[in-house]
C-alpha cells in the first residue's frame, strides 16, 4: 500500500517552451502540451499519494488550451488533488496566466490510480473524500467540471 501522507497542497512546474516543442506557428504543439501536462499531473498525484505510491495514469479527463504559448517562454503549470477515492487520485492543472492575463493559458484534469506490481488496482492507505473539502479557485472550478466528467463516464 502507498504512504498516502501528502507533502504539499500544491506542486508547480516551470518549463522554457523550446523550439522541439513549438508546431509551424512557432508556439507550443498539443502533443508537447500533452507530455508537460501530463508530467505535471503525475508530480501532483505522486506527492498527494505520498511517496511509495505506484501511480499510473487513467484517464485524462479533459485537457484545455486557452492561448497560444511562443517559443521562448517559461510557462507555469501549478497541480493539486481534487478529488481522492479509495484507489485513484484525481488532480487538477492550471497554466499560470502569460503577460499579466488573469485566465489561465491551459487547464485540465486527469485521473491516476494506485496499482499493486501486478498492475491491479490497489487501496490508498488514506481514506477516500468523505466530505468536501474547502478548495479556493481555481480548484473548485476544476473540483465542479470533474464531478460532471466522471458523472458521465460512470
């Protein structure tokens, strides 16, 4: 079982967009969007798991892109759980405003699952939500569209 003990509320992470990550437009490719989203997300599960989690990734429930981003630029992507069953973790993304906006470059929410080493789904030591717990926004934002998404895959 993992040590579910969360270290942070919140994981940040900081990335230069390079050339290797830009489409033709000369900003930063879906595919790359992707791979650094999904590198955030699983930095997020894995300190809210604790540290002797076996995490893999579900789902990506929904994934947004509000602006392009140039090449050149260091975006920030700042993670936090939103929701915890009794084996998965849910965590939520949000891509720090560019250039004094106040709405976020990109937003999403995936889903991870703690696997024992056969690969089948294993109990969290922690408890899942019982309750909801107080999130300011942008979690709560993020907290809402999960509930829908996973209301609808159900």
């Amino acid at each position: 079982m993992a040590d579910s003990t969360s270290l942070v509320a919140e994981t940040v992470t900081h990335r230069l967009v390079l050339p290797r990550d830009a489409n033709h437009h000369g900003t930063l490719y879906a595919g790359a969007l992707l791979s650094l989203a999904l590198e955030a997300g699983y930095a997020t599960a894995y300190q809210a798991a604790g540290l002797n989690a076996n995490l893999v990734l579900k789902r990506v429930l929904d994934l947004r892109c509000y602006e392009p981003v140039p090449i050149g630029r260091v975006i920030r992507i700042l993670g936090r759980q939103i929701h915890r069953g009794s084996a998965q973790i849910v965590v939520g993304l949000w891509g720090a405003p560019l250039d004094g906006n106040t709405s976020p470059w990109m937003d999403g929410v995936m889903q991870f699952v703690h696997v024992d080493p056969l690969g089948r789904p294993e109990p969290l030591t922690e408890e899942p939500d019982t309750e909801v717990n107080p999130l300011d926004p942008p979690w709560t934002q993020l907290r809402e569209r999960t509930r829908k998404l996973l209301h609808i895959r159900q």
